[in-house]
C-alpha cells in the first residue's frame, strides 16, 4: 500500500536523523565547555585592568556551575545515544531556559559596562558644570562690586566662561547623540545666550542689565545639573533594580532549600531510622546544605560589589556561619533539637533579607515611577543605598537577637561540658571567637550608621 512505503521512509528518515543527534548535542557540549574555559580566561585577563567586569563575569560562572550545565550537556548526549527521546526532549527544555538565563546574565555584564561608562561620562559633565557655575557666580560678585568705568574689564571674563560652556555643550551633545535637542541641551544653549549678552551689557557698563542676564545665564546652568543629576539617579536606579532581582532570586531560592532542609531533618529525627540510614540521608542533607552555602557566597559578591548594605551583608555572614555548623552537624548525624534550632535561625535571617530585598524592589519601582514629576527635592545625586535605613535597622536588632540568644546557648553547653571532665573544649573556641567578631562587626556598622558614612 502507499501509505505503508510512506510511513517506512518517513521512519528511515527520522531514524537516520535520531542517528545524527548525539552527534550534534556532543558538538554543543564542547561548544559550551569552551565558552565556559573563554569566560574564564575573560575573568582572570580583566581583574586589574576591568575588575567589575572580572566580578560580573565570575558571577556567571558561578551561576553555570551551580547548574551544572557541562554535566548535563553530558547526560542529555547518553539520554540521545539511548533513544531515551522523552528523558532528553526534557533535558533540552531545562537547559535552554538556564542558557536564556545565562544570556541575559551576559548582556547585564556588557550593560553595567555601558552604565559605568555612562555614569563616569554624566560626573565629568557635572565637576565641570559646577566649575562654570562657581565662575558665573563669582563674575557676578565683581559685576556688583566694580566701579561702572571698571565693568567692560569683566567682558573678557565672560567670554572665557561662555567658551567653556560652548565645549561642555558640545561634550554633552555628543554623549547623547540625539537630532533632538534635549531639556539639558536647551537650557545651556539659554545660558549660552544670556551669556553673551552679559558681555555686551559688560562692554557698555550697564551694571543691572548684565547682572540680569548673569543671573538667568546661572539659573539655567542649574536646570542643565538637574537634569544631569536626574540622568545619574536613573542609572543608579537601574542598577539597583538589576541587583535587588537578582538577591530576590538568590534568597528565594537559598529560603526554599533551607525550608525543605529543616523539613527533612525533623521528618529524620521523628522516624528515628538505623544508624546506617540516619547518616546516609543526613549526609544527603549536609550536601543540600553546602548548595545553600554556595548561593550565600554567590549573594555576598553581589551585595560586596554594591557596597552600601552592610547590614545586609553581616546578616548574610551570621546565615552563613550558621549553615557551617549545620553541615558539619548533619555530618556527624547530630539530629537533635539544636540543629533544628540553628537551622530556624538561618530561614528567619533568609526571611527577613528576602523581605528587605523585596520592599527594596518595591520602593525602587515607585521611585522611578514619581520621579519625573518630584525632581530632586532630597538633592540626590544617584546614590541611592540598595537597602534603607530602616530595614538596616531592623536587620541589626534581629542579628543582636540572635547573637544574645547564641550565647546563652554557648554558655550552657560549656557548663555542661565543664562538668563532664572528658568532653574538649575546643570546638566551641571558634564558636565564641566567631560571635565575638559578630558583636564586633554589629557595633561598627550601628557606629557607621549614625555617623551617615558606612563604607
């Protein structure tokens, strides 16, 4: 029948085809083994000429390690020499939606490279637009103090100043590149304008219609720094957002994981198995436990890179030391209601950096939102912290907590051991030292904080 000799050839084609996949995959493999090797390569080459890049670009590293992509570009080439068809067609799903997640890591790479340059470029502009405002200012403190017979001596003054914006214009116009005129653009070409009507006004001697004119010439220079300064608050917003959404993903899933760890260990120590079955399944838990403390580690890049939540970051580090011990407790089958304890400890501290991280989100979006129509009535200039104060705040009263409540517990368990003459008091020499550098650490940031400086 026909239709049998078209189904046999549309089978022979399809089984040639399945033949050819591995073939393909395994070249995608070595192709994405490479482009791992190259991004590193990229990284080490760039860490004193371009460390932000350097940092970026181990971030997503970091991210492809973390998912394991070359091992499972492995396992999806064994799953196609298989004709396990349904296993890879799944694998292949999972691995494109963590490659589009890799490349939008990438451009947020040669993004923040853009903003930075964008950044620097919009400061330059505003150093010396400042520098062109003192001098208008001071022109108009001689404009007032001078003899009229004295005043066209001033001219050549002026005219230095108007050059001097004439380049700045220029700068300016070149960054933005636009046909269009901008805002900024407008009201420093008005400047330039009663600029040199102030020298005409200065040849003449007429005091009043030159000081007039200097001074509309310095209120529309300021409108040219409002505008710059709203460019800079931009930026440093779209940095914040980019950083806030990626800690957002981070605790989420760091809040996630240490939820099913504190699940599973309680089901562990209810059901009571053999010795041999609580310490395969809890050393499953101590190596659930170290991929949470990767996530942290990945956090801490992200928040030290930031540098303006260090409230946030020794939260992090107190999370983290706590993730320490309950690994290695996992690891020395330790299933006891201290290890639940601790590992309560560490989803209250995720918790609470994952709702700061959100509010943060939050406020950010409502900023850009109000922005056109509130200015810059604060007078910032594009620093805005990634945390606020008040969530720094309450994060430190929280760690505080936390600190006193881990001394008790030291206090007692020494005690304890004091009394029981075998047990070494060693181990809980690095516990102490550890909660002596937090209380250390808390003390300075609450010092940093109330003198506004926090590096």
């Amino acid at each position: 029948m026909p239709y049998r000799l078209f189904l046999l050839c549309l089978f022979l084609a399809a089984t040639a085809h399945a033949q050819e996949l591995p073939d393909k995959q395994r070249s995608l493999a070595g192709r994405y083994a490479q482009l791992e090797h190259i991004l590193l390569r990229l990284a080490e080459t760039s860490t004193h000429s371009n460390p932000r890049q350097a940092t970026l670009l181990r971030q997503v590293l970091a991210e492809s390690k973390d998912k394991l992509l070359v091992h499972r570009f492995e396992t999806l080439v064994l799953s196609l020499e298989r004709r396990q068809l349904g296993d890879a067609l799944n694998s292949q799903a999972e691995i494109e939606q963590d490659l589009l997640l890799l490349l939008r890591l990438l451009e947020n790479v040669n993004r923040d490279e853009s903003r930075e340059r964008e950044k620097e470029a919009v400061q330059e502009f505003l150093k010396d637009l400042e520098e062109i405002l003192h001098g208008e200012r001071s022109l108009m403190h001689q404009t007032r103090q001078q003899d009229e017979q004295n005043l066209p001596r001033l001219e050549n003054i002026q005219r230095d100043i108007r050059i001097e914006t004439q380049a700045l214009q220029e700068r300016i116009a070149e960054y933005e590149g636009t046909q269009e005129p901008s805002s900024a653009q407008q009201a420093m070409q008005q400047a330039l304008d009663r600029m040199q009507q102030a020298e005409q006004q200065l040849q003449q001697a007429q005091r009043d219609a030159a000081l007039e004119d200097q001074e509309e010439a310095v209120a529309r220079l300021q409108r040219v720094k409002e505008e710059l300064e709203k460019i800079l608050r931009q930026l440093r917003e779209e940095e914040l957002m980019q950083t806030l959404e990626k800690l957002e993903a981070r605790f989420k899933r760091m809040l996630q994981q240490e939820q099913a760890i504190r699940a599973q260990t309680d089901r562990l120590i209810d059901e009571a198995p053999d010795e041999r079955q609580a310490k395969i399944r809890a050393d499953r838990l101590a190596i659930e436990q170290q991929s949470v403390i990767d996530d942290a580690e990945s956090a801490l890049l992200i928040l030290r890179e930031d540098g303006t939540a260090q409230a946030m970051v020794e939260s992090l580090l107190q999370a983290r030391f706590d993730m320490l011990d309950v690994k290695s407790r996992l690891e020395q089958t330790k299933l006891d209601a201290v290890t639940l304890h601790i590992v309560d400890a560490v989803i209250e501290s995720l918790q609470e950096m994952l709702d700061a991280v959100q509010n943060a989100i939050a406020e950010s979006r409502e900023r850009q939102e109000n922005q056109d129509n509130e200015g810059n009535p604060q007078g910032q200039s594009g620093e805005e912290p990634l945390i606020q104060l008040i969530a720094e705040l309450r994060m430190i009263r929280s760690m505080q907590r936390r600190v006193n409540e881990r001394t008790a517990r030291y206090d007692l368990e020494i005690q304890r051991a004091i009394e029981d003459s075998d047990i070494d008091l060693s181990p809980f020499r690095r516990a102490v030292e550890e909660l002596a550098r937090q209380q250390n650490r808390i003390s300075r940031i609450l010092h940093e904080l109330r003198i506004g400086r926090i590096e």
